[in-house]
C-alpha cells in the first residue's frame, strides 16, 4: 500500500561513503524494550555530514544550523541518551548499527524526517531468460516484491562493495520474498517467480547493476516546527518518533509487514504488536478504497468558488488532454504541488501555506475547462470509459521526471473514486465543465454512503498496522524510559490533530480530541466508546492526530510505563531553543530553495513525516 499512499521521495545522490560490517539477522517484533527489526547493517550507511549534506539533503552548511549551535548539541545529547537506551536494551542486535546524527535545517518549513538513501551495487544482474537489456540498471522494489527497471539513465547514485549482497539476499529470502536472489561470482540472478512492474520485461532481461535503499546515520528537523510545538518535550517526542524509524529501518521494510488489518480488540497488547488478520483484508481493501474517496470529496468545498478539488480534478485529468495547447491547461496539467490535502494530518501538522496551493490549483483548473469551453476543442469530448483505461494527457504523462508508477496514479485514483460510487452515480461519457462540477456535487452527494462505511469499520473495531503507528509506538516506549515519560508522546501527537472534524466525523477534531483525553478517552458526547477512536483515513499511512495520540495513551497503559516526567525540564531552555530555531544565526532561508535534480529516480521513502506531493 505505501505505492498508493504515495509515500514517494525523490532521492539523487552521488559520492563515496563508508559502510558498516555484517551482524546477526534478526526478525523481532516491537515487544516490550526490543528495538529493531532487522540487525543487519547494510541496511544502514555511515557518511559525514557534509557528504549527508550535499548528498542526500542538497543543501550546504549555510541552509544548516552550526554543527556547534545550542539546539543542534541539544538535540544530540537527547539523541544520544536514546540510543543509549536502545543499546542497553539491545545490546547485541545494535552492536553493529551506526549511531544516528541531527542535522538542523534553517526553513520556514515544519517537518522531521529520516531520509533513504540510493545505492548502486556493479554487478551483472540476470532474470528470466535475460533476453532484453535493462542498461540503466534495477531496483527491488520490497514492498511491492517486484523488480523496477524504470530508472532514469545516466543516474548518480552511490557506488558501494558488493560484499555485503549475501547478507541482503539472505535476509531477502528469510523474509518469504519472491524476489529473492542468489549471490555468485559472476553477478546475481532473480528467479522467475519474481515479478515486474513493467511487463515488457516480464520474460527476462539483463542488467549493469542493481539498486537498493539504505537509511544513513543522520535524519533532519526542520527549524519551522518550532512554531508547532509548545515545550522541549514535544520536539524529543518528534526525535523519539524519528529514532523508531531509524532503528526500525523502514526504509527496507518488505511487502506483508506492514499495512495490515486486525481487529482494535487486540490492541495494546503489552507482549507483541498487533499481528494480521487474514479474515479482514477484503473488508480492509473496501475501507481503504472509501477513505481514499471520502477524503478529496471531504474536502470539496460548497461554495462557489472553490467547486473543483484539486485531486478529483486530477483523477479526471483526462479532460484536459486533446486541450493542452490551451495555457490554462498546460499550467494546470505540470502544476508541482496540488494542494498538500495528506499532508493535513501528518507532520508538520498543517502547512500554513496548504489552502493557498488549493486556490492556485483550482483556479488553473476552472479555468481550464473553462478555456475548453469556450474553444473549439469542446466539440472533441472525451470518452471516459477509455480515459481511465488508456490516459493519454500529455503533459501529465509525457513529464520524463515521472516513473510508470506516478502516471499509473491517474488510473488509480480515478477507479478508486468510481469503483466506491460508481454505483450510484450516472457518469457521463463524455466531459465540460459544468459535466465536472455536476459530477462533483454527485460525489458530495454520495458521501453519505461512503461515511456508512466508515461507519461500518469503526463498529468492527477496524485498525491497520503501518510504519507510522510502529514509530509511535516506539516513542512511547522510549520516551518513557529515558525519564519525560509517555504522556509527552501523547502531547506529541495531539500537535497533529486538526483543528476541525473530518470525514464525515471519524476524524476527530482538536477541541472533541482535548475533551476526551481530559476525560480518560471517553467521549463526553457519547458518540465513539473508551475502547477505540476512529482511526482517521485508512488510505492515508498516518492515522489521525487523534487516534495517535489515544493509541500513544493506550500503549503506555498497556506497558505500564511511566506516564510522566520523573523531574521536569527547564523551560528556559525551549525558550531559547525556539528564538535559535526562528531565528538562525544566518536568518531564515525560503521553503524549498534547493534546486531539484534533473534526474530523479522515485522510491518510497519509507521513513518520513514528509508531506506526500
């Protein structure tokens, strides 16, 4: 599911690193004080700041905050007493981990994350019947089990030994993947029983190289989330969140680990994480599917200047495609960033400049259709029966910077919207404006239907397992054993809350969420039960602001850790931890100033509060 949720970062790297020495497999799950889930090392790489700098971040020292500066060595020595405390834990399975690193960046911008970084293994790799040339290499990718050759040629990422390829394919194979390769002195090979994304290389092909993920020893906070927080204590729930991905390494997390469905009732267990439900993934696919409708429908609003969400309007981009000498159209189909609606209940907690980026969107948009309208081309409709099976929107698909995956989305989220009220929508074959708008209000109309399903997983006490629930959990435990207790990770993630209800409801806002932690996670208003909140949007690989915070307050009762500060921090020091963060010693620099690169291999990034695009 992390393709779909579109947890996607573009990653263009290139220089020489240091990686670690081999160490034990393991394969433990997040029980009590047990950190990781895999003790081997090549999953994780050693570079130096300046190289993770240039590198993976594309930014200098002058868009950091000074290696020396007062929050930067503060954060360090908080890092440092985590990773203390996973070492005494794990002694044996974190010997030959590398200890994480902070790097501040000066930006308006709020957000934590851990990066993945792209790595190129020189040998010859073999599938199939080896009949056709992969020249610029493949990529694994593990949680879809299938391999990638969609690479962009000439790309520069970073050389390492080939040494390590055993203990990776040993782990691939532990792991139950069909794409699990064998290692000789004469490359590797895949055996046909592993798929690929691109059928035309379904029979076989060669390749120069083979390309995986691994997370480097540093992760990055944005200064702009200083504004979000209220105490000290929340920015280390951050890093405690952060440090779970790191150790957890997600970003090689494998298909079938993560995204699964179970039932709530077994939440909280204090001896493992909650474990797969078999019987739940056609009811869990269906609520997906509903969430991911209900979500840009939600967010339509009534009046008339805003009819047009941004994601709708890209599900039927189609419409624009025999118009894209149109201006308004051409604007509108290579827009960069539509409206950042995921990133609304994630880290950095809202963007600022979120509705603003809605309002540029949809008005290229209108005036697109509008343009069609008017012009010649709105005698050439387009059917839509063939628009969602073959897009042909030439802007959108013809952009070189996207992989087969991006362009598949225009599909994907056109069937996902249709496939959930199809059935109660007449859609028209072919498409104006007004038939956009019509269709729309027949979609806000039909939410009713999509809420009762919503309605329907909340009664069956529906949750589903993802990377970010496992971080948060992890925060909780960590948080409580380095002495701030577990009620800062629960004030962490009530920073995530909305500040409204959502979803027809099952997205709990800020004032109902603040009532029911104040009331032991009862809800005053009798509407949702002590044993579970609404988790939000399952399509979306962050649950809600609120459930985080309700499961955060669950785990540590479940556990029995330490609620609160065993002695508190002092205030002064956050104070003059945010003046640095506002402020730098160079000022602030503009959100996103680095250039992007011309070539841009995407994966999923795996470790991140990094708003999705």
């Amino acid at each position: 599911m992390i393709s779909r949720k579109r947890q996607l970062a573009a990653i263009a790297l290139s220089g020489v690193v240091v990686a670690c020495g081999k160490a034990p497999q393991s394969t433990v799950t997040h029980d009590d004080g047990k950190i990781i889930r895999s003790s081997l090392s090549s999953n994780w790489m050693i570079m130096d700041r300046a190289t993770f700098l240039t590198k993976v971040v594309e930014a200098t020292e002058n868009d950091a905050l000074p290696a020396n500066s007062y929050t930067t060595l503060r954060l360090q020595s908080w890092i440092d007493k985590i990773d203390a405390y996973a070492r005494k834990r794990d002694p044996n399975f974190l010997a030959s981990i590398p200890k994480p690193n902070v790097v501040v960046l000066k930006t308006e911008d709020a957000n934590a994350y851990v990066a993945s970084t792209a790595v190129c293994y020189n040998v010859k790799v073999t599938y199939g019947n080896g009949a056709k040339s992969a020249p610029n290499g493949v990529y694994i990718d593990k949680t879809q089990d299938l391999l990638d050759v969609d690479i962009p040629a000439n790309y520069p990422c970073i050389d390492v030994d080939p040494s390590d390829l055993p203990g990776i394919a040993e782990e691939i194979s532990n792991r139950g993947q069909k794409c699990s390769f064998t290692v000789s002195p004469s490359g590797i090979t895949f055996p046909e029983s592993c798929g690929t994304v691109d059928p035309a290389y379904r029979n076989g092909f060669t390749a120069p190289k083979l390309l995986l993920l691994k997370t480097p020893n540093w992760f990055v906070v944005l200064s702009g989330i200083a504004d979000l927080l209220k105490n000290e204590e929340s920015l280390i729930g951050v890093l405690a969140h952060e440090l779970g991905h790191y150790y957890r390494s997600h970003s090689n997390t494998y298909k079938n680990e993560y995204d699964f469905f179970y039932t709530q009732n077994e939440a909280g267990n204090p001896n493992h994480k909650p474990t797969r439900d078999a019987s739940l993934e056609t009811f869990g696919k269906t609520v997906f599917k509903a969430s991911a409708a209900y979500f840009p429908v939600s967010l339509i609003p009534d009046d008339n200047s805003l009819k047009l969400d941004p994601m709708l309007y890209l599900a039927l981009g189609d419409i624009a495609r025999q118009a894209s000498s149109l201006p308004s159209c051409k604007k509108a189909a290579t827009f960069e960033e539509p409206m950042n609606a995921r990133g609304l209940g994630v880290m950095p907690f809202a963007m600022p400049n979120s509705i603003n980026t809605f309002d540029q969107f949809a008005t290229l948009a209108n005036q697109c259709l509008a343009d069609i309208e008017a012009s010649e081309t709105a005698k050439l409709k387009v059917n839509l029966a063939t628009a969602i099976k073959s897009p042909k929107w030439a802007p959108y698909q013809n952009n070189p910077n996207l992989t087969k995956e991006q362009k598949a989305q225009l599909v994907s989220l056109a069937q996902t919207v249709f496939e959930v009220v199809g059935s109660d929508v007449t859609l028209p074959k072919t498409f104006t404006k007004n038939d956009v708008l019509n269709l729309a209000a027949s979609l806000r109309a039909n939410a009713d239907k999509i809420r009762q399903t919503l309605q329907k997983a909340y009664d069956a006490k529906l949750g589903q397992y993802t990377v970010e629930q496992e971080a948060d959990d992890l925060s909780v435990e960590i948080l409580s054993n380095i002495g701030l207790g577990g009620n800062a990770a629960v004030d962490t993630y009530m920073a995530l809350v909305n500040p409204e209800d959502g979803l027809g409801g099952f997205e709990i806002g800020l004032e109902r969420c603040e009532k029911m932690r104040a009331n032991n996670w009862n809800d005053p208003e009798g509407k949702f039960d002590i044993q579970i909140l609404p988790v939000g949007d399952y399509s979306e690989v962050h649950h809600s602001g609120c459930y985080r915070a309700f499961n955060a307050s669950r785990e540590m009762a479940a556990h029995r850790y330490e609620s609160s500060a065993k002695s508190p921090v002092d205030p002064s020091v956050w104070a003059k931890m945010k003046y640095e963060l506002k402020t730098g010693k160079a000022g602030l620099i503009k959100p996103n100033r680095a250039k992007k690169p011309k070539n841009k291999l995407v994966f999923p990034k795996g470790c991140a509060f990094t708003p999705k695009a």
